[in-house]
C-alpha cells in the first residue's frame, strides 16, 4: 500500500512538514549511528514512508490509542502507545521510547487542538529535544482563516467532525496564540511552510455571499482582511522550531490597560532643514487648550548636525512639553516611510500628522477631541487654512515671513465623492484612529513618490467613515520660494502617482458612506442639465464650430432628400396620407431646433420611408 493510502501529500501537511525537515538538517542528524524522528500523535502514520525514504531515520510513532498504534506496527513500523500529560510524565514517557538511541525531529501534527492544556506536554517534549539537540516540527489548524471569520461575522460557527473546527478540538490557535504557546513550552519558531487553501473545509454553504468570490461583499472583506493580516488564506500553521528557553508570558490574555494611552498622537516629520519652522510648531503644540496628546519627531534621514539642531529645539520646550516629546530617527525610504515609522510608535488613540512647517492653532487637538466624543472611531477632519510664505532673515535669525492673505482654500466638510477625483484635505486637518493602522493593517504605500496622504485618507475614511467639523484648526504653508514638495518633485511625477491611485480606487470595493448616493444622484442630476444646456445652446446657435458644423450638414442632407426627384416623384402617396389624417407635409425648417443626434435620425426616417422605398427604380 502506498503512502498516499495513508493520507500524505506533498502539498498538505505531511509533505510541507517533511519539506522543512529536509530543508533544515540539524547536527543531530549527522553521523553513522541509527538517528530517530519521534511522529506523536501519529494517528495511520502517514509520514511513516516518506521519512524513512527521505530523511534516512528510523521511523518511531506514538499514540494514545492502543487499536492505531497496533495498526502501525502491522505495516512494519515501530509504534508505542504513549498518553501525552503533564511536563515531567511526557518527558520520561518519550524518554522510555527512544533508549539509548540517538533523536533527530519530533512531529507534533494536528495534535495541539485536541489538547486542553498542551501546553505543560509540549513543554516535556521541549525537554526531550533539547537533550538530543533535536528538532521539532508543529502543526495545527488556523482558526482565523477568512471562511471562519467571514460566517462568523454573520453568526454562523459550523462545527465539523474534523478539520478547523473538528468536533474533538479542545482549543483554538491562531498564529499569535501558538506563537505565544510554543515560547511558553520553550519551543521557538525559525521557518514555516504553511498550508495554503483558498476554499477551506469551512467554505459552506457555497452560496453564502460572505463566501462567494464575485460578490462585493467578499471583495470589501478580503480587502479589509489583507490588511490587517496576511494567513487570511492559511488552512494550517506547519513550523519547525528549536528548542530553548521557556518564556514566562500569561497563559491568557487580558484586556489591555486603556487609560495611559494619550487621546493624541502627533507625528511630526522633519528633515531638520527649518529649524524655525520646527521650534514654531512645537511652540504652537505648548499653546494647545488640551494638553492630553505626545508629539513624536520623525527625523528623517538627519545629519548629524540637522540632529543635533532638532535635540536642542526641543530641549528648549517647556519642561512638560519636553516630556511628551520623542525623537525617532527614520534613516529608510521616502516620504511615507517617517508616517509608517510614526504611526507604528504612536501610542495615542488617535493619531495626527503635523509636519514641520505647518501651524496648528491652540484650539487643534481639542477640536479633534470633540469629534471623537460625538463619533468615536471615525477619522475626524477638521478645516485648514492656506497662506503663502517665505524664509526671511532677520539679524542673522531665519524665520517665516507671509507674504499672503490667509485663504480659506478647503471645503468644510470632507465629501467622499469630490475626494475620489482629488484631495481636498491638507494632512494637517485630520486625525486617523489608531485601530486603522494598528489592528486592520491600513498602512501609508511607500511606493508614493507624493500624495501618499490622499492615498492613506480614502482607504481608512471608506473602512471606517468620517465625522467632520467646518471649524478652521490649523494653518498649512504654502511655500512661494525655496524647497518644498512641488520643487522637489516634478508635475510628470505627481501625475503618475495620481494615475496610482486612481487604478487603486478602481480595482478597490468602496464602501460608502451614508449619503454618499444622494450626493450622486446630485451629480448626475448636474450632468443631465449640462447636456441639456449644451445641446439647448446648439440649437440655438451658441454651440461650438464642430456642432453647428454637424448640424448644417445634417439639415443640407435633409434639404436634399425633399428636394430630390424621387421624393417630388411620391408626393402623391404622400398627399392620400395626409388626407387620411394619417401625415402632414415635411419641411426642412421643421428641423431647425433639432439637436444633431435627432436630426441623424430624421435622416434615418427618411431613407427608410415608404415614399424613398417606392422611388428605388427612379433612383437606378
């Protein structure tokens, strides 16, 4: 019988275990002696075979029930009845199996689930393979996989006779859980080779739209899931891991202290080339009405001397400001690299981006408090202001000079639909909550060259919607000289980054927000008036060349048709129609108000009449 027989394949999880074994030889395995691999929980031993003919070692199987491990020892391999529990019982038991001889790997498959505390006899099987340098290649199923989480996000948990949810499950895993479960039992992952299925054993009913893949609503949660983690599509966790030492971590998690957590993050980012830009922002954050916020600098890519010049700017902080401020250095990537870095540190519930240059005014984080208050969890945008500047200097003292009127540039409210075609919110208007980033995955894309905030704007605000205050907070600089955004990067690159997110907004399910569909039908509205403007000015004469041209033409082919032989010839069929009631006479100024696409028709209408009809001998 071959080995197929008993379940193995090279691509489930016995052959992607054997794979890693084969891949990563230990020392253990080296040498002329007979060297084991211990299979626990080795059920028809479907690894039996292959690791004997793969790997060269001694097949040995446990199990705990005597009728299976009878059923291994029939087919020629070596097989022990052995009850996995507590550290110390597990250990001596598997030391009583191996002997003398010498263990290379341990297989512990689809076993941990069926465990109600695995974890004490996964901690004796640590000890085992740490004594014979050996190591030890973990199995089980993903809990977290997208057809569990989809029903379960309708209320439906499908209990199976074996698979995700097999009846016999004791427990369930996602990746941080037995992440956690192996370091507590001393185990250490250092590769995986996952088992990867797009339609798990849990995909059913196939007609659920949770499930389907051409429904949108598959599509929005995929999109979402991606995000905030990549074993979506993970049927099974299969990782191999060495032994070391036992981590003293909580079996059970609890639910995070909340209440140190600042309301605000601010992310500052700065290349230490205005060093007067930095201290006047940072003197504004001194001004706030609320103080319930941290600031973190995002020193982008410093010299040491540009560092040293951002440390004593906010040295020179009052003594509480300074103490909410961090200095992070961020020496990768572009523009959107000092946002991630940013964002990632952040420990506020909400977090903000000031770059260096801009201003908020002293009513800022409070006015982003109150959003919060009244829509908590959306992104809250407020309104700012534009000015143009330049550097000016002063007895040797740079500073910011305007050189503008303060322009109120930006609607008051955040119009999800305007916002799909251009950005009309400065990145100093608004603030993201931290679950955005931190818990759905929604990162800045690095590959933007320029409008990454645009790009980071839409994809939270279509997840998570956003409450909108018309109060002016903040004041964005608009630089007439000198470096900035625009100069240092040209219009052909701003628009290839446009045309990137544009495709992204195309290829994407969008979620809209309430309202959104009166909004649209608005426009549409617009649109039909425009046209009917458009055509109205036609007619009349206003129309562009090109469409008064059209027209002329249309009506000299119709003149033609009246004025033709063969239709002066069927006047008469014409005339018996007209006495009948059934017609009235055709004339060429009839048409005159006619928009270009009626009168093609008209054209149309006359060719095909009967009247053209009966003529066709006449015209040949």
């Amino acid at each position: 019988m071959t080995t197929a027989d008993f379940g193995f394949s090279h691509d489930n999880v016995y052959g992607n275990a054997l794979s890693l074994l084969e891949a990563h030889p230990t020392t253990a395995s080296s040498g002329a002696e007979e060297r084991l691999h211990l299979d626990i929980g080795c059920g028809r031993a479907p690894l039996a075979a292959p690791v004997t003919a793969a790997l060269g070692r001694t097949y040995v199987g446990t199990d705990v029930s005597q009728d299976v491990v009878d059923d291994v020892r029939a087919r020629g391999f070596e097989a022990h009845r052995v009850e996995l529990a507590g550290r110390e019982e597990t250990a001596a038991a598997l030391r009583e199996v191996i002997g003398d001889r010498r263990l290379a790997s341990i297989s512990v498959l689809d076993v941990l689930q069926l465990m109600p505390q695995g974890q004490t006899a996964l901690a004796g099987i640590r000890d085992v393979a740490l004594e014979h340098d050996a190591v030890v290649v973990v199995s089980v199923p993903n809990v977290t996989h997208a057809d569990v989480g989809f029903k379960l996000a309708f209320g439906r948990w499908d209990v199976t006779e074996s698979g995700i949810l097999g009846r016999y499950g004791a427990q369930h895993f996602d990746k941080a859980r037995l992440d956690r479960e192996l370091r507590r039992s001393g185990l250490y992952r250092f590769a995986a080779r996952d088992v990867v299925a797009e339609v798990s054993d849990q995909h059913f009913p196939v007609d659920h739209p949770a499930l389907q893949r051409g429904t949108s609503l598959h599509g929005l949660l995929m999109s979402v899931r991606a995000g905030s983690s990549p074993d979506a599509l993970v049927n099974q966790f299969v990782w191999l891991c060495a032994p070391g030492p036992i981590a003293q971590e909580d079996f059970v998690l609890t639910r995070r202290e909340e209440s140190d957590r600042p309301f605000l993050s601010v992310v500052m980012r700065t290349q230490g080339k205005r060093l007067e830009c930095l201290e006047e922002a940072l003197t504004c954050m001194a001004g706030q009405s609320s103080t319930d916020f941290e600031v973190l600098v995002m020193g982008h890519r410093l010299s040491l001397d540009a560092q040293l010049g951002v440390e004593r700017v906010i040295e020179d902080c009052p003594t509480w400001l300074r103490d909410r401020v961090r200095l992070v250095k961020v020496e990768r990537g572009r523009r959107a690299a000092p946002l991630n870095e940013g964002f990632a540190a952040a420990r506020g519930h909400y977090i903000a981006i000031l770059d260096d240059d801009d201003i908020p005014f002293g009513h800022w984080v409070e006015t982003f408090k109150e959003l919060a208050e009244q829509a908590p969890g959306r992104v809250l945008r407020t309104v700012s202001a534009q000015q143009d500047v330049v550097v000016a200097e002063v007895l040797g003292a740079r500073g910011v000079r305007a050189v503008g009127s303060i322009e109120d540039r930006y609607p008051a409210s955040f119009d999800f639909i305007d916002h799909l075609r251009q950005n009309y919110t400065p990145n100093t208007a608004i603030a993201f909550p931290r679950g955005a980033f931190h818990d759905l995955g929604i990162h800045f894309d690095e590959s933007l060259t320029t409008t990454e905030d645009w790009d980071f704007i839409m994809r939270t605000v279509s997840v998570v919607g956003v409450a909108s205050s018309p109060k002016i907070t903040c004041l964005y600089h608009w630089w007439v000289t000198g470096q900035s955004s625009r100069t240092d990067h040209d219009t052909g690159e701003w628009e290839r980054n446009q045309a990137a997110i544009l495709r992204k907004f195309d290829e994407s399910p969008l979620l809209l927000p309430a309202g959104a569909a009166a909004r649209v039908r608005a426009l549409l509205t617009e649109v039909d008036q425009l046209r009917w403007s458009l055509d109205h000015e036609a007619q009349m004469g206003h129309g562009s060349v090109a469409v008064d041209q059209a027209r002329m033409d249309a009506l000299r082919r119709i003149q033609e048709i009246l004025e033709s032989r063969s239709w002066r010839a069927t006047a008469p069929l014409r005339l018996a129609g007209r006495a009948s009631g059934r017609g009235t006479r055709i004339r060429v100024s009839d048409y005159y108000g006619y928009p270009y696409p009626e009168l093609l028709k008209v054209i149309d209408g006359l060719l095909t009449s009967r009247s053209w009809r009966a003529a066709r001998r006449l015209r040949r």
